[in-house]
C-alpha cells in the first residue's frame, strides 16, 4: 500500500509575494514530508496558476495589502472549496529539515498552530499564529460562515486573521487547540538571526559570533514581519530556500 497522500496550502493575493515563492514553497514540501502531497493555492480568480496545482479561487472580500490580505485565510474554512485534513504554511516561511513529524498530528479532534511567539517574552501567553496550521475544515464549518456573514465588524473587531480563529475556537472548542512543538517552529528575528533576542534588552547577545543559528530540532523558520526570505543573505538558510 502507497503512502497516504497529503494536503498542503499556501494562499497568495495581491502582489505583495512574487509568485516564486509559491513555487519556492511547493517544492520545500516535496522535499522535506516523506509522502506525496497535493499543492492546493488559494488566490484570485483571474490568477493563472500551474496545472500541476490545485487552484481554489477566493472570493473578493474588498481589502488588499500585506496586512489586509491575512483575511482572506479565512476562506481556508470554506467547505465548498475544499473539506478535509489541510497542512498550511504562509509563504514567508522557510523549511529547514523533515516535516514528517507533522503526519502524526491527530487533527480529527484537534487544530493544530504555531504558539504564537509573543510567549518569548510572555511565557504564560498562549494564543496562535496563523503562519503554520494542520486543521480539518470539517470540524470548524461555521468559522468561515460567522466572518462571511459580517466581515467588515470582524476585520474591524480583531487585529488580524490569526485573533478571529483564536478566538473562534476558544468560543466553539477550546480543548481542540494544540501548538506545535516551539522546538519546531522559530522566529526568525527573534530566535534565529544572531542565535536569537533577549527580550529584557531587546539586544542580540550573539550578534558578534553568530549570523544564523538553526536548532537541531527546527524544521520551520517563520519570517513574520520584516526581512523576508529573499531579502536575506544567510547562507544557511539560503540553502534551503529554493
């Protein structure tokens, strides 16, 4: 019996991301799970898109930008365009080692998200970042139904995308909420550049002996915020990122 094949996402709109980095980001995936993937892109209706992916076309919700955009990640929960297990990654990500790790995730009765990295300097701060999700649709289908119905007082309500899905799940079910290993998934300005932050200082201790640092467990480095991937020139992780 083959391995089961898995369903990885990424979204692009607007042209804040060069479509290269969808590509960039496919073939990361390929690379690094051990099992076949289907590459689903949700994005405009009037982007081309390669044959060899699987296109879902997002409905035009009225707002464009690099903030802005997070949005439309809520469509990620509309059934009518795709109903199953999902792995999703945002495009300012780098993949560093294998992601099989991720294949044994239950996301039958859980959602899976990066913690989201304020608990660097927070350690009791436990709500998601949007950057990295293994979910089910399935279990969550009123999440896109309840932002659709009245998305100008949510996009106005919460700061983002990744603080309506939080806060959805706390309200609906709470107890499906799992963060990955933070071992795995890193900041990259905060906890790989320069062999990370000290938040008392807001100082990089390691500037000096260190450009990059990568732990031996990490396999995801998320670039929330500014650089992004093509504009760094660290070798190591430029080594991963084509």
């Amino acid at each position: 019996m083959g391995k089961k094949v898995l369903d990885c996402a990424c979204l692009i709109h607007g042209d804040y991301y060069k479509f290269e980095y969808v590509e960039i980001l496919e073939r990361s995936l390929r690379r690094n799970f051990d099992t076949p993937i289907n590459f689903h892109v949700w994005t405009e209706a009037d982007r081309n898109v390669p044959g060899h992916m699987i296109k879902h076309d997002l409905s035009d919700l009225g707002v464009c930008g690099p903030k802005q955009s997070w949005w439309y990640k809520t469509q990620l929960f509309d059934t009518s365009k795709f109903a199953g297990k999902l792995y999703y990654f945002d495009l300012d990500v780098i993949i560093t080692g294998s992601l099989d790790w991720m294949r044994k995730l239950n996301v039958e009765k859980q959602f899976w998200a990066v913690r989201d990295f304020r608990y660097l300097w927070r350690p009791n701060k436990y709500v998601i970042n949007s950057s990295v999700m293994v979910f089910d649709a399935t279990q969550h289908l009123d999440l896109w139904k309840k932002f659709a119905y009245n998305k100008t007082h949510m996009m106005k309500k919460y700061h983002g995308d990744q603080d309506y899905v939080y806060e959805y799940l706390k309200t609906t079910s709470p107890k499906m909420i799992r963060y990955f290993d933070v071992n795995r998934v890193r900041s990259f300005r905060w906890q790989v550049l320069h062999g990370g932050m000290e938040f008392l200082t807001r100082q990089y201790p390691k500037k000096q002996q260190i450009d990059v640092e990568i732990g031996p467990d990490t396999s995801i480095v998320v670039f929330h915020g500014d650089p992004k991937p093509h504009q760094i020139e660290k070798s190591i992780l430029k080594d991963h990122w084509y």
